[in-house]
C-alpha cells in the first residue's frame, strides 16, 4: 500500500517568511510524529498526534513552530518567521499507535532558510 | 531521561562479513521498546527490527538480529553477511520515558561496505 507521504520534497525560503509543510500518514494509523533531522545529526522529536488525544507538543524548540492534524489523517507543521536554525530536514512518521509499534517515515521535507 | 548511544561514527567492512553496530541505552523505565532504522543516502528512513524490553528471545529479521543484553542496558544489531547496499546511515532508538510514544534517537553510525 502507499507509505507516508510529505510535500514538499524541498522548500527554499527567505528569513522571516512563514512556511508549512503537510504530510499523508498510511491508511488506518492513528498516530503521526514530526522529527526534525539536522546535516549530520540523529532525529530530534518534534510532536506527536494519537487519535483524539491531546498532542504532545513536547519536542516543539519555540512558540514559532506549531502542528496541526485534521480529520485524524494529513497534518500540517507550520513553522512561522524562519530562521537560519530551521534549516533541516523534517522528517513525518506514522504508525498504528502505541508505543511498541514501529514508525514508518515519509521520504522528508528539505528546508532551507536563506 | 532517556538516552541512546551509538559510539561508533563510522565503520568499514568488507562485503559478505557480519557486523555489529552498538547501541547503549538509559532507562529508568521497567517497559521500553528499541528499534533499529537504516537511512542510506537517499534519506528514508527504513525500520529494521524491533525488540521488547519484556521479550525473552533476541528479535531477528533476516540478516537482521538484535543482541539484547537487558543488564548491561545494550541492545547491539547484528547484520550478516553484509552486502554492498547495506553502506548508510544506522540509527538506534527508544520509545520515549514514562509510556511516551516518541522516539528517542541515537547519533547514528555510518556503514560502509567494500567491495
């Protein structure tokens, strides 16, 4: 079946711009996760979304970043006035929920603050 | 708080050997789950193999198996009879503290097969 999915593959954007990013979990997963991947470096949770549950936003480095899922499924990472920092890649994984069931991740989206 | 090591940065073996990448971890929580992820040059990350704190047998998938050591807080994956595409990045990872369902990721170690 088709796997996570992310858009775009690549962003270039102008300091202080807004910008969001989307991912499309796998069919019939409840939980989605949002990590962050910088050149180089081991993935950095960002949040997690569990059905209906309230997200976990723990990972989140600034008020400047937030998420949102709609309907359950396709969830959106907003990350508002970039900086430099927020070059990475963003990595979103999805999985059937709990926390002994293994994540499947999208392909990534490439940001690049200018 | 939880913590994984992975202490080696790189490594370099020839093609049909086995090798063992470490993974060390730190946990206060009595129920944990540690994963494995591949993540060759094109990005993706690919789950490998899984294992429960609780599971008695130490998890294989494939050329894939998991070196479960509870007491010394190890948990090394062993890949047999390496091939040229098994050259990426390894990442070794937890389920987060107290039931949390994030992953908590290692540094990473990258493999290179020769030929």
């Amino acid at each position: 079946g088709a796997g996570v999915s992310q858009s775009p593959s690549n962003k270039v954007t102008e300091k202080g711009k807004d910008v969001e990013l989307r991912c499309d979990p796998i069919s019939g997963h409840t939980a989605l996760y949002w990590y962050r991947q910088s050149l180089g470096q081991g993935l950095e949770f960002l949040i997690y979304f569990q059905g209906n549950s309230a997200p976990d936003k723990s990972g989140l480095p600034s008020d400047r970043f937030s998420a949102e899922r709609t309907g359950g499924s396709v969830s959106t990472l907003t990350i508002q006035r970039t900086q430099q920092e927020d070059s990475a890649v963003y990595l979103c994984a999805s999985s059937l929920g709990g926390r002994y069931y293994e994540q499947y991740f999208g392909p990534g989206t490439r940001l690049t603050v200018t | 708080a939880q913590k994984i090591t992975q202490t080696q940065p790189g490594m370099f073996v020839q093609e049909k050997e086995a090798v063992t990448l470490d993974c060390t971890y730190d946990t206060s929580d009595p129920s944990y789950g540690l994963f494995w992820y591949k993540q060759p040059s094109s990005g993706e990350m690919i789950f490998l193999i899984y294992q429960g704190s609780y599971d008695q047998q130490n998890a294989t998938e494939g050329r894939y198996s998991l070196n479960f050591q509870k007491a010394r807080k190890s948990a090394n994956l062993v890949i047999s009879a390496s091939q040229l595409g098994d050259s990426a990045m390894y990442f070794c990872a937890m389920s987060g503290p107290q039931g949390a369902q994030k992953l908590v990721f290692g540094q990473g170690t990258r493999l290179t097969i020769n030929p």
